[in-house]
C-alpha cells in the first residue's frame, strides 16, 4: 500500500489514431473547468455585451438561454457572492 502520495496514470493507450479521451468527448461533449475564476464586477456585468456573457457562461458549462437581461441575472447570481 503507497504511504498517502499522489500516483501517477498512464496515458490512456492510442486506438485508430484516437485516445479514449477523444472518444469519450465525441460521444458524450467535452467541459473542461476554466483556470480562473471570472474577475467582473456587478457593473461589468450590467454593460456586459450578450456575446461575451454567451462565451462566459459557456465556457463554464452554464446554460445561455433567456434574453439579455435573464444572461446578466444569472451570471452575477452564479459568479458575484455577497461579502
């Protein structure tokens, strides 16, 4: 038994040119979480343009449907917390 370390994984092994991970994102969609967490202020997403926060809110796996205003409710809702 290993004494509590972080094991390594081996690539998962190539089959006709595409891994298991590639396979697997074809078939089911792919989401991978952002590094950063988004840094806009309330007022930011008030004057936010409704391409930007379609491309926020699908870059973190969040739903863009609704109008503008809805996007806007729901992005500070998801990414503003109170102090």
């Amino acid at each position: 038994m290993s004494g509590g370390g972080m094991e390594s994984v081996a690539p998962a092994a190539s089959v006709g040119g595409s891994t298991n991970g590639q396979h697997a994102r074809e078939r089911c969609g792919y989401f991978q979480m952002p590094l950063h967490y988004p840094r806009y202020t309330r007022g930011d997403y008030e004057i936010m343009p409704e391409w930007k926060l379609d491309c926020l809110l699908k870059e973190y796996g969040l739903p863009i449907s609704g109008d503008v205003e809805q996007k806007r409710k729901y992005a500070i809702g998801a990414f503003l917390w109170p102090h």
